[in-house]
C-alpha cells in the first residue's frame, strides 16, 4: 500500500460492535484510511448498513470480500465463535485484522489465529479499546510513573445493561459473561499489574435471568473472579448481565501508597441505581462511555499498518484473556481454585 492511497477497509459483521466502527472508518472521517465494503449474511443488517454508510459493495459472505483486492484489512465484528475462521482466513487472503474481543472461543483457536497472522505477515489488533480511552491511560502513565508505589491489587468491575441473549445461555457455547463482559477487565488486570494471571478462584450464579434456570442451570449472569498474578499482585473482578440501570465500568488501583481509580466516584456517599432512575446521573451505554476509545483504537490500527507498528493488544494479548476465561469458567463448575498452567486451559 503507498503511504498516499488510502486503507481500504472492509467491515465484517454490521452489528452494533460493528457499526461503530465502521462509523469510524465512513469516508472522509479517518486520516488514512476508508470503508470500502461490508458483510453480513442477513439481509435485513446488510440493507440497514449500506443505506446509512452509502456503500456499494455489500458482500453475505466475507470469503466473496476476502477476494476483493481493493480490502486490504478487515475489521471483524461477528459474534465471538466466528472470529478464528474469518480471521485465519482474513490473514490466508493478506488482510490486516482488527478483532473485537474475545479473540476466540479457546487457546486452541487463538494459536491457529496467531500462526496464520505470523505466516502471513499481516497485523492483528484485538478490539481492547480500553487500552485507547483517555481514563484508563492516564492511570496506566500514573502507575507507572510511581504514584502509588507498587501496586498490590488491581480491582475491575464490569456490568452490563443488556439482558443475555438466549445464545449465550449454553456456556461451553458462549464462555458465559467472563468472555462477553469480562474480557476487557481481564485485559486491564494483565496491563496494570504488568503480569500474567497464575491462578484463578470463581464463583458465579444467575440471578436475573430466570428464563436459563431450568433449561441452563450452568448459566450465570453474575460472576466474581480473584486472580493471583505471576508476580505476586492481586486481582480482582466482577462481572454482571443484565443489570439494566446503565452501563458500569470501574477499576480501583491501590498500591503501596495509594489508590487510583478509574470511573466515576461519585460525590454522595449513598446511590441508587435501577431500571427506573437513578439519583445521580450515570452512563446509559458502553457506547457512549468508549466512543472516543472506539475512534482512537480505529486510528492506531491504520498507524499500525502504514507507520509498521506492533498493534497496543495484539494476539498474544487475546489470547492471554481467552485462558483466563477457560480458567475462571473451569473454577466456576469444579468449586475450586484452577491454575493457568493446568492442563487443558491453556489449549482447550
Ligand atoms: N469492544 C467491546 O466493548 C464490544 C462490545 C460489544 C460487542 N463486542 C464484540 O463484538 C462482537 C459482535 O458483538 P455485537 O454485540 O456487535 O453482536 P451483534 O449481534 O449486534 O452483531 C453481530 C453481527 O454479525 C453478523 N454475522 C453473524 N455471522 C456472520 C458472519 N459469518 N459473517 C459476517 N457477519 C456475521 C450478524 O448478522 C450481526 O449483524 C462479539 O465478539 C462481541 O463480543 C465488543
């Protein structure tokens, strides 16, 4: 690619992960870099897209855009079990790859992503955008310029407004919300501690989603996982579905010295937060909280391929989470702690 033409870019899943992004990439919006195309095999989300993006090429099946020469990257937005065929594929065809996270659905998968990315030569960025929002960087700089001295735990909470999908009741189907919701706060732990999850202790339950409990008695809409880091730090999340008063995301540092904290605190000490209201104002959505984050994480992805970058959340970084998950998900159904280096977590 000259440095003058721009990224063509193609958008593979026009859902509501997708969508913001392809936003991001509509012509005239990204230095660098264009939407060219977009997939979807339904219908109905492919003629939605094209009339608000005013795209011509609209493909049902990616194999038909993986051999479009003006695609020279693809943004993968499909639900999560999809991502390892179209992204293998996507690199076989020599297409940079931006994934949204999970990156797969297990380690197996992650490294058959990450050979054929090596073998081909292309980038892969996974859809970690918390690492691009402002909040979430400055406090990365701040510990790391010392403030609070060592950190000792790293806290991150995740809950989600939206009432699961019934997709996503079969947990050896969906990784349950630890790989929907969680990911991200499993992302954070790795890069605030600058470390690697040893072991994992999870417990979990469903408590709002009454339609699982007989035919799913697996499912879990709430779960809370510690994590003991490769060196010594301590971790921590929660995670929940369907909470429906707004969209949450918090993270406290606390060090030697200190405490960091990332999300809003807010100034009374007692609130009240349910589907009718809330007594302070909050954040409706993840899709207003990490709009900027989307725009910037888009951004690096072209600097990545013109500038020949190393991506900020690469595979090994996916792949990182998607051990964690298996873990967590193991803890959850033995009642037990689960090391990382057990057998069948890393490649299961
Ligand atoms: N970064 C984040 O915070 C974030 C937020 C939401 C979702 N996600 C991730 O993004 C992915 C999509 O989630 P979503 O909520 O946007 O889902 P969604 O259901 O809103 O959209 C998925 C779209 O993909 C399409 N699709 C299905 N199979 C396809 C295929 N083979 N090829 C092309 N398109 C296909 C569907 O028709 C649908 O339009 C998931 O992996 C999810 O975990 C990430």
């Amino acid at each position: 690619m000259s440095k003058s033409t721009l990224l063509g870019v193609c958008l593979i899943g026009t859902g509501r992960a997708g969508m913001i992004h392809a936003r991001n990439f509509a012509l005239g919006r990204m230095a660098g870099a264009r939407l060219t195309a977009i997939v979807d095999p339904v219908e109905q989300a492919r003629c939605t897209a094209r009339q608000e993006l005013q795209l011509e090429r609209v493909y049902a099946d990616y194999r038909e855009a993986l051999l479009d020469p003006d695609v020279e990257a693809v943004v993968v937005a499909t639900p999560s079990e999809y991502h390892c065929g179209i992204v293998v594929a996507a690199a076989r065809a020599g297409k940079h790859i931006l994934c949204e996270k999970p990156m797969a659905m297990n380690a197996l998968e992650c490294d058959r992503m990450l050979a054929a990315v090596e073998q081909a030569g292309v980038k892969l960025q996974i859809g970690f955008m918390r690492r691009f929002d402002t909040g979430f960087v400055a406090a990365r700089q701040r510990i790391v310029s010392g403030e609070i001295g060592q950190v000792v735990l790293v806290k991150s909470l995740t809950y989600g407004p939206s009432i699961p999908k019934p997709w996503m009741y079969d947990i050896r189907q969906s990784n349950g919300p630890l790989s929907e919701v969680n990911s991200h706060d499993i992302d954070t732990l790795r890069w605030f501690t600058g470390s690697e999850v040893e072991e994992v202790y999870a417990i979990a339950g469903n408590y709002r989603s009454p339609d699982a409990r007989q035919s799913h008695p697996d499912f879990y809409d709430n779960v809370v996982l510690s994590a003991r880091m490769k060196n010594g730090m301590q971790g921590s999340i929660c995670g929940a579905q369907g909470v429906r008063y707004g969209y949450d995301a918090r993270c406290e540092i606390l060090g030697e010295k200190g405490l960091i904290t990332v999300g809003s605190l807010a100034a009374a000490a007692v609130t009240t937060h349910t589907a009718a209201g809330s007594t302070t104002p909050i954040v409706p959505s993840w899709t207003d909280l990490f709009l900027d984050a989307y725009r910037a994480e888009d951004e690096d992805f072209v600097r990545c391929i013109r500038e020949n970058h190393p991506p900020r959340a690469g595979g090994i970084d996916g792949k990182a989470a998607v051990q964690v998950v298996s873990a967590g998900n193991r803890s959850i159904r033995q009642r037990r702690p689960v090391r990382l280096d057990e057998e069948g977590v890393t490649a299961t």
